[in-house]
C-alpha cells in the first residue's frame, strides 16, 4: 500500500500524541507528569525535527513556528534528560509497525546491511568515543552505525548505534537479525565486513537465508579457504562446516573442520573443546 507524505505525518503526529512516559520516561511516575510549556509531545518532536544548528536556535525555531513561547535552554535540556535510553527505539520500531513491510521478492524480504561513523559533539568522559587524530595533538569523537534496510520498501527496518571503539559490525549484524521485527523469510545481505560462521549460524538460526560476500579463498582469513570450488564462471553449490573451538588434526579436511578458537562464537562456549556445530551453506 502506498502512503502520502500528509497521511504519514498525520498517522505518525497522531501516535506521537498517544505516547505516554511510561514508553519512553526514566520515571515514568514523575516524569512528565506535570503541565509545562516543554510537553512530552513537544520534547519528542522537537529532537526528532531538529537539524544542524544550535541548540537554541532548534529550539527557537520549533516552538515559535508552533505560535508558542519557547522555554529556556535549561529547561528543554532537563526535559530531554527524562528520556529514557529506550525512547526513540521505541518510537522507531513502532513507527515501522504502523507501515507493515508489504514488499517481497519471491516471497522474501530483501534486507541490506552496512555500517559507517558519524562524527558527534565532544564529551572528555567518553573515552569509547574518543579517535586521536594520527599525529596526534587532539582528536575528534565518533559513534558507529549499523543499520539494516529494506530495499523494496526503501526504509530502514532497524540500527544499532555504538561508540566507535565498541564498533563491532559483524556482531551488529548478529544482534539484528537476533530481533528481527518482521517475522517472516528474509533475505540478508552485505559486503564481506560481515561474513563470519557466527553470523552466518544466527542467520540459519532463526532460519532465514542471506547473500554474504566473501572474501578470496585464496586469503587466509577467508573462511573459504581450503574450498574446492568448480572451474565453471557461474555455479550453485552447497558445502557444509563443521565449527569447533578445537584445533583439527594434520588429518581433518579443512574444508569442512573450522576452527574458531579466538573468533567470536555464540553457539559453543569459549571453554569447550569438545562440542561442534554443524552449518550448511550454498
């Protein structure tokens, strides 16, 4: 079904207004709970609204183009602070639930995944944010994003946001498809930053199917390596993994018997040295 850009700020105005500080509130028993000239609504919409300018002038601009008096810098600084950490994932998620995802392609949906670093204000305790510039004297201050897209929709479906020393792309992945919101057959695909057997067993997990680049068998760090493929330009096959945390033996074939002794595995304790995991993939 297709929406016009009326209907879609109507609809999402609308919940905004419905939203109450029990989704999005620290306390929500305190917190806004009192009559202010800085509402709920208005604190929401405002940050959602705002661009690249001054705090003051973001402010100004919303709230005088709205035929109200703004509050002061102070005051809109300590309603925002009564969000909680979960305020805007929930208003994003339940943004995507009153647009269900309609599209498909051969009855899957197609889902996207990349990441890149935002640069953001300066804040001297975030050290997990904090990049030294490479000859040195001062640095700037980054948060990564991974996000995954619909691509028929063409609309994000979900993000995960981390400062850029916690960044972990591969791991992002994993998370998001951990949370799928749309339940049903997807799709995953991405560049060779994320094909990883942890990934790919999170992914067969919630059996879904995805399209992951990889990197030359030729490499070492591929995890293709040790693969025999057919000399043909173009073909289809499927080939199947066999992961353990124990080291295989001269005699394994290592086309089959991964190792992930220092990799990241979710699905085998990083302790056992016993237990395997089979994977099959084409």
């Amino acid at each position: 079904m297709r929406y016009s850009i009326s209907r879609i700020k109507r609809m999402f105005l609308g919940f905004l207004g419905s939203v109450s500080p029990s989704d999005v509130a620290k306390s929500p028993d305190v917190d806004f709970s009192r009559n202010r000239m800085c509402n709920l609504f208005d604190t929401l919409l405002s940050i959602i609204m705002m661009g690249c300018h001054s705090l003051n002038t973001e402010k100004d601009n919303f709230f005088f183009a709205g035929r109200k008096s703004p509050p002061t810098k102070s005051a809109f600084i300590q309603q925002r602070g009564k969000l909680s950490d979960n305020a805007f994932p929930f208003l994003f998620n339940s943004l995507n639930t009153l647009f269900p995802f309609e599209k498909k392609y051969k009855g899957l949906h197609l889902l996207a995944c990349d990441g890149t670093s935002l640069n953001v204000p300066s804040l001297a305790e975030d050290t997990d944010s904090f990049m030294p510039y490479a000859k040195g004297n001062g640095g700037f201050y980054q948060y990564h994003l991974n996000a995954l897209y619909d691509i028929l929709e063409d609309r994000y479906v979900d993000a995960r946001i981390r400062p850029i020393r916690l960044a972990d792309e591969s791991a992002g992945l994993a998370e998001m498809t951990d949370r799928n919101i749309l339940k049903e057959p997807c799709l995953y695909i991405a560049d060779r930053g994320y094909i990883s057997f942890n990934n790919l067993a999170h992914i067969q997990k919630v059996s879904q199917y995805y399209l992951i680049r990889a990197r030359d068998p030729a490499t070492s760090s591929s995890c293709l390596q040790h693969i025999i493929f057919p000399n043909d330009d173009e073909f289809d096959m499927s080939h199947t993994f066999i992961i353990s945390r124990s080291k295989c033996s001269r005699n394994s074939d290592m086309g089959i018997y991964k190792c992930v002794k220092k990799k990241r595995f979710d699905f085998i304790p990083e302790e056992d040295k016993v237990s395997t995991d089979r994977k099959s993939t084409r």
